[in-house]
C-alpha cells in the first residue's frame, strides 16, 4: 500500500513539473502576438512602398508618352521639310529637261533653286550650317558668273539636295563649332537624323540644340545631373557604334 500511494505521489509531482506553468504560456502568446503585430507592420510598410512605386511609374510613363508626342510632331515636320526638298528635285528635273536645250534659260531656274534651299538650311536642322551654305554659294556664284556649265551645275545642286535628305536618316559623331553662352565653343556633336542635336564640350559640359521662340534654333547647357548623364551614356554608346538599343535622352522640345 505505501508503495501505491508513492508512486502516486511521484506520478503527480512529475505531471506538475510537465505541465507547463500559466506565466510561461503567456508569455509565448505575448511574443507570438507581438512577432504577428511586427509582420502586419512590414508588409503594411511594403504595400505603400509598392503603391508609391505604382504612381512613379504612372508619372514617368505619362511624362514619357509626352515627350513621345513632342518628338512625332518635330519628326512629322522634318519629314515635311524632307518632302519639300524632294518636291524641289522633282522641279529642277523637269525644268532640266524643259531647259536642256538652252544654258541660259537654265539658269535662273539654277538660282531660284539655289535660294530656297539656302533659306531652308538657314532655318533648319542646325548641323554643319556654316559648312552647308558655303557649299551651296560657291556654286550660287559659279552659276551667277557663268564660271560652270548650267548642266554640270545642275547635277550639282541635285547632289547637295540628296546629302541634305541623306542627313535625315543618318546618326553618328561630328565635330562642329556652335554658339554657347555668347562665345563660338568646338563641341563633339552627337546627330540624331535631323530630330535631335546634343553636344559635349571639352570642359566636361553637356547640352542640346532647342528651337527659339522666333522659330530659329539656339544651343543649351543641361543644369540636370541626370539628363547630362543620359547625354553621356549615349556619347559613348555612339562612339562604341552601339546605335541599337534603349536610350534614354533629355527631350529638347520641353520647356
């Protein structure tokens, strides 16, 4: 009988020390709820984090379909440009057969040629232009002086309307003096058809060609750290003839 009643007493001493005290279970809810409280928090934190982004990139999408519309509406008047050059090719051919027979009467039609292309190189895509107007009076002045065969003249005329076209479909890097914070600077210039002219200098200074108010064009430093950094990265792309891919450039028709 005693040694009944003292395993009893041992089998309930043990289940005292098994069971797990009231104070220790509480505790662990009290942990476990605080883990669960800390975890709410963070993803809570997390789901604002995702909708900020969201709205970021809802901005920078729209500011980029803007910029988009900008550049197609300058890509639909270059294009415009480029047609009324064709159209003047088409004009000087049939003139040229109108007037083959006579050097004289081819003349005038030479000169009037001459001229509105001129205008259009003083008004237009600023790349080269002191070069491409040279070009073009040296043979305005053989014309007017009768110092080159009106035909030979004419084929001429007709080679510097075709680089003009060429010039629109053509990207790369060119040297090219520009005016810059009232003083002529020689800049590395990186073309982009006859849509986009950005330039570095050699001082480490980056920038675009923007239009003017009166319609002209005028060169323009970037004050952004980003957008000179954008301008590098493709300066250097060029340079290594990556001319596929994704760029990113500062758009010149925003004001």
């Amino acid at each position: 009988m005693l040694k009944y009643f003292l395993k009893k007493t041992i089998l309930f001493i043990g289940l005292i020390f098994l069971t797990p005290a009231p104070t220790a279970m509480g505790s662990s809810v009290e942990n476990l709820a605080k883990a669960l409280a800390k975890i709410r928090g963070e993803v809570e934190t997390l789901q604002t984090q995702l909708d900020t982004e969201k709205e970021k990139h809802g901005s920078r999408m729209s500011a980029l379909n803007s910029q988009l519309a900008d550049l197609s509406v300058e890509d639909r008047r270059q294009k415009m440009s480029i047609e009324k050059l064709q159209h003047s090719i088409e004009k000087m051919t049939a003139d040229t057969k109108k007037a083959e027979q006579s050097g004289e009467s081819l003349k005038p039609v030479l000169l009037d040629i001459l001229k509105n292309y001129k205008q259009h190189i003083q008004t237009g895509f600023p790349f080269k232009t002191e070069d491409r107007i040279k070009a073009l009076e040296n043979l305005e002045n053989n014309v007017a002086q009768q110092l080159i065969d009106p035909s030979k003249a004419a084929s001429q005329a007709w080679a510097l309307i075709e680089d003009e076209i060429r010039l629109s479909k053509e990207n790369g890097i060119y040297q090219q003096t520009i005016a810059l914070d009232g003083e002529n600077v020689l800049v590395d210039i990186a073309k982009l058809g006859t849509v986009l002219l950005l330039f570095q200098t050699r001082d480490n200074r980056g920038g675009m060609a923007k239009r003017s108010a009166d319609g002209g064009w005028k060169f323009e430093t970037v004050g952004d750290t980003k957008e000179f950094e954008r301008i590098k990265i493709l300066f250097d792309s060029l340079k290594k003839q990556i001319r596929q891919g994704y760029f990113e450039i500062p758009n010149p028709l925003r004001k």
